[in-house]
C-alpha cells in the first residue's frame, strides 16, 4: 500500500526539466516542497503555478557547489515546514566533449554539480534525518551509471560515482534513511544545451531523437517516495520503450 503522508521534499535543480517536472508531481500529490535552483526567475514561476493549483511550494536560491548554501537550503526547509522528509539531488550539467579537447573546467564543472553537489545534499540533509528518526535520499543519476559512451567519460564518471555513493549510503543507513537511485535514460531536458563542441552537441542531437518526457522520470520518483516505510526502493532505470542505450 502507498505511504499517503504528506511529506516536507527539498528539490535541487527545480528550475527545469526532471526537477520541475517533479515539483509539479509531488506537489499535486499533496506533498510540501522546498525547491532550489540558481535561476530564481523560474523558480518563482513555478511556485505560484504550484500554489494556484492547491499545492505548497517555496523556493529558494541555490548553488549546489557551495556547501553552506546547500546546508542553508535543508535548514530552510525544517525552519518553513518543521522536518525534511526527502531530499533529491536533481541538480546536474552534461558539457559533453572528447577528453583530448582538454576542457578541464568542463570536467571540474561536471564534478562540482553532479558530484559535490550530491554529496554537499547529503551531508545537508543526513543530520536532519538521523535527528528525526527518518528521511529519505533521492539521488538523480543516469543511465551513464551503467555504461559509457565517447564524449561522455567525466560525465559518466561523476554518475558512477554518485550510484557508488548512494549504495554506500544504503548499506551505511540501518533502515532508518531510505535511499534511491534514479537513472533516467534519454529524457527532455536543457542538459543538452550546454555542450560547446560541435561534434559532441551534433551525436547528442541523434542520441537524443527518441526521449521521455520528464514527467517519466518525476513518476519514478514519486514511486518511490510513495512507498510505505518499511519499503525502500533502491534502483530505479528508466529508459524510453525500445531503447538500446
């Protein structure tokens, strides 16, 4: 039977794609959400469509870089709604390229988001968790978890590493925090838009030609936050129908 209970949910990267997606689900599901992104334009949009419809949302600036303003973030959370049940480390960028055209501050960005990102969310929210006797992790990964393809060896690197470290968690957690992973496959988001080589944004447009909408993937997540507690979701792949990759 689904866990019903309306739950206080902190969503990095809210201001689009899967993050926003997943705002507008859980919040229809009655669920009370922080959301965060740097792009607070959106953010405010998205809080007053979610508001208008019924639900209870609030954003805030946030960089997922910074360690403080991620701890910041979780903290205004409890401080607005009393407690964090969930917190999804959706925040992520896919500066694809060769690694021989060197664009190391595209790696360092790469690791800085999708990696350093997820563990500043964790090392945010793991305290509140442990302190109230539950919470539940959500990390956002990919199918480049499983697998890699050229032009995507540090992107997929820091999605290996966040699988490794939400599996870590698992086995660290002793039932009381709940862990997922969700791997989406191809899915319509910006994280395309910031590829700068030519060749890697022209094989990524192709890859790209069959894609789910994100609306998939914030279903997966509601899954599994819906879950009652003695059940924890640990993997979650979601690819489009028919796909090889």
């Amino acid at each position: 039977m689904a866990d019903t209970t309306a739950k206080v949910i902190a969503i990095t990267g809210a201001s689009s794609g899967i993050g926003e997606a997943s705002a507008r689900r859980l919040a229809a599901d009655g669920h009370r959400l922080l959301l965060g992104a740097r792009r607070t334009d959106r953010l405010d949009r998205l809080v007053t469509e979610i508001t208008a419809a019924g639900g209870t949302a609030v954003a805030r600036r946030l960089d997922v870089t910074e360690a403080a303003d991620v701890r910041d973030f979780v903290a205004a959370a409890g401080e607005r709604y009393g407690r964090v049940d969930v917190m999804v480390n959706n925040a992520g960028v896919m500066p694809l390229s060769p690694l021989e055209k060197l664009r190391t501050e595209e790696w360092d960005r790469m690791i800085d988001v999708n990696l350093r990102g997820v563990l500043h969310g964790i090392a945010a929210s793991l305290p509140v968790m442990r302190a109230q006797g539950s919470g539940h992790i959500v990390n956002i990964a990919s199918v480049g978890a499983y697998e890699v393809s050229p032009t995507a060896s540090v992107y997929c690197a820091t999605k290996f590493a966040v699988r490794a470290i939400s599996e870590g968690l698992r086995q660290e957690s002793a039932g009381d925090i709940r862990v997922t992973l969700v791997s989406p496959g191809v899915t319509e988001s910006e994280l395309a838009d910031s590829i700068e080589d030519s060749a890697a944004r022209e094989a990524m447009r192709t890859y790209r030609a069959v894609a789910l909408p994100a609306s998939a993937i914030a279903d997966a997540i509601a899954y599994a936050v819906s879950q009652p507690p003695q059940v924890d979701v640990n993997e979650i792949v979601v690819r489009p129908a028919g796909s090889a990759q």
